[in-house]
C-alpha cells in the first residue's frame, strides 16, 4: 500500500513538473530593452493589461543606462541575437532597416493625422514608418529675467527674430559680468541638434523630399552666419560645452538666454531663478515658429519570432492616454494633441505654449544611412566657424559635399 502510494506520488509529480514545462515552452518572452534608469513610468501596469489580453505571451523589460543602451541594442541585433523590442532613437532607424535589422511598422492614415506635424515624417522614409515614437523633445528660447533687467533690457520681453537676439546678447555682454547666449559646440551629438534649431527656425533643411542633400542652400548660410556671429556674446570656449553643461551655466545664473527643452523650466524654478520661455527667435527667411522635431521610437527587430506581438505591444503601451500619462510624468512635448488634455495643460502653464507652437514649421532630425557620420560632418562644420578657422559658405559647402556618402 505504501508502495503504491509512493509511485502515485511520483506519477503526480512527473504529471505535474511535464505540465509546467510544456506550458513554460508554450509561453513565448518578448524582451524589450527601455533606456533610462528606470522602466518608463506607467509601462509595468500597461504590460500586465497587455499580458492578459494576450496570453501566452511574456513581457521580459530590461533597463539600460542612457550612454549604454543604443549600443547594447545595436550590438545585439548586429550579433544575430536581437532584442525583440527597444527603445532607439528615430534617427537609427533608416540604417537598421537598410541592414534588415528591424520590420516596417506601418502607420494607417487615422494614425498618423493623431499626431502632430511631422512626428510621423520622423520615423518614415520611402514612404514606410519604421518605428513607433515613444517620445518627443521640442525647444524653446529660456531667458534669465534678473540678468535682462541688469543689461538695461526689459525683462519680461523676449527677443522674436535673429538679429533682436543676437543684439540682446550683445547688450549683455557689454553692459553686465554675464554672457548673452549659451552655444553649444562640443563634439557630443546635441551640437548638431542645437544649430538645426535655427536651420528650422529658418525655412531651412538637410535633405529634401526627394532624398537631395539641401545643406548648403540660401537659408542654411544665414543660419550658420547667425550662430557665428551669436558666439562672439557666448560662453569662453563653447566647444567645451554641450546642452546639459550649457544649461548648468544658466541656471548658475551666470548666462542671459539658452535654447532648451521644457524640463530646463523645471530645474529654474526649483533653483529659485527669475526666468522666461518663448519661441525659439526666428531667421530672415522663416515661415513661423519653427523648432527641431527629435524622437524617439520603439522599433521591432527581425528574427525572433514574436514581430508581430511586439508590434502589438508598441502600439499598445504608445496608445492615447497611456502615451500621454507616459509624457506628463516625464516633462516631455506630448506627440498628440489630445484633448481635453492639451488644452488644459496649455491653460494651466502656459510655458507650454511656445514648445508646442514651434511645431508647424519644424523639422526631423535627418534620415540618413549612417547618422554617426552626419553627426561628426556636423559637428566639424559648427566647431570650424564658432573657431572662426572657417567662413560659414565655405564650411556649408564642405559639409554638403561630406555627407552626400551617408544618403
């Protein structure tokens, strides 16, 4: 008796333990790599819903550091071992794709009217989106209030074009111990993204439509010109500095106006400093308020046979009001103007205003096949005439010439 006991219960537990691993075979992970310190507010919640509405299905998220995390992915997918889903920048994605590294993700037309102008032109080229945006980064001119009024300016007046700009950091700097403007010119990535800020405030871009490298044209040179001439009221030795450095300077007080995005309002206000926003100042030729348009995206990657479920799951968690809980909890420009959202938040902080309005008139960061090598032509471009080693035609046609490789 005791005996046949004994094999029942090893009967029951083989039964059981083959149980448990034909369900954990039949369960399939979906990794997904998220940059940060930490897992994007609102995802934990979003992926159980998305995990009951989808069983058989794990969501395995990893978190990687922001200076680790488009290495890891890019390595991992070169390897033949891809992540199933990660957070890129949009920029990466035409090259991911021309090395067959990620699947097309299709946008319909209700899809891409919900979110604003140009978000979905940041994710597309030859007419497929290649990625889902995740999240979106605008920029506004932020003045320091104390500092204009010491310059003999009025403080609660921001200046609206170039050349009223370039003529207030000028007034700082003779009339004050302050710099009038903060330039960023060091060899980091967002030197190039700073100067598209008046490339696009300008009527100006980098490649056309039609896939024509456009750099060395009419409104380019004036926009290199003016950041030139900006430079001589700057910081000592902007190739020193990139955004968040130039920023550390401002909120020190030290520096009369930056170009930045919402969350440098945050850090004013909790630094106890007197400040403003405004659109950014705009160039000769502009049509209206313009801004660099940057995001990032989650893209799907080939190979590891749940593309279609990580689709999915990138629309799911990037969907409507998730989206925009995701954006409020971070201090980012929202990708869709939902309503009644938008409009509330733009009438309870108005600062929001001018990183919304400089939209219609903005432009993507360029989709080129090697963005590694746009950024460097870039950044030796800027750094030659902010030197003076270099007059702004000349380092424009240069440039134009360099990058017609990475097309």
């Amino acid at each position: 008796m005791k005996s046949t006991t004994g094999l029942l219960a090893v009967s029951l537990l083989t039964l059981v333990t083959a149980s448990s691993a034909a369900f954990a075979q039949d369960v399939k992970e979906i990794s997904f790599i998220n940059c940060g310190d930490e897992l994007t507010a609102g995802y934990p919640e979003y992926i159980a819903e998305w995990e009951a509405a989808n069983p058989g299905f794990k969501v395995v998220p990893e978190v990687v550091g922001w200076g680790q995390c488009q290495d890891k992915v890019t390595t991992l997918a070169a390897a033949g071992t891809p992540v199933a889903l990660a957070y890129v920048g949009s920029r990466t994605l035409k090259q991911f794709a021309l090395n067959d590294l990620i699947v097309p993700i299709p946008m319909t037309d209700e899809e891409k009217a919900a979110y604003y102008n140009y978000v979905p032109e940041t994710v597309t080229f030859d007419g497929t989106q290649w990625g889902v945006p995740v999240a979106f980064s605008t920029k506004a001119l932020f003045w320091n209030k104390d500092i204009f009024e010491a310059a003999g300016l009025d403080p609660e007046v921001a200046p609206k074009t170039w050349e009223e700009e370039i003529a207030f950091a000028k007034q700082i700097e003779d009339n004050t111990d302050f710099d009038g403007f903060g330039v960023v010119a060091k060899t980091f990535d967002n030197t190039m993204h700073q100067f598209l800020h008046w490339v696009y405030t300008n009527d100006g871009q980098v490649i056309d439509a039609e896939g024509n490298i456009v750099l060395d044209s009419p409104q380019n040179l004036e926009a290199l010109t003016a950041l030139r001439d900006i430079s001589a009221y700057s910081e000592e030795g902007p190739t020193a500095y990139e955004q968040n450095e130039v920023r550390a300077i401002w909120l020190d007080g030290t520096l009369g106006m930056i170009h930045a995005s919402p969350n440098a309002g945050i850090l004013a206000t909790e630094a106890g400093m007197n400040w403003g926003v405004a659109p950014l100042p705009l160039g000769p030729s502009a049509k209206g308020p313009g801004t660099l348009l940057i995001t990032d995206s989650l893209a799907v990657f080939k190979g590891t046979g749940v593309e279609e479920q990580a689709i999915s799951l990138a629309k799911f968690i990037t969907d409507g009001e998730r989206q925009w809980a995701a954006e409020m909890a971070q201090g980012l420009t929202p990708l869709r103007p939902i309503e009644p959202q938008t409009s509330e938040l733009l009438a309870k902080d108005p600062n929001w205003a001018p990183f919304v309005d400089g939209i219609e008139f903005g432009g993507p960061e360029p989709l080129l096949t090697d963005y590694v090598g746009l950024q460097n032509v870039m950044i030796e471009m800027v750094q030659s005439v902010v030197t003076g080693q270099s007059e702004p035609a000349d380092a424009l046609t240069t440039a134009a010439g360099e990058i017609e490789q990475y097309k």
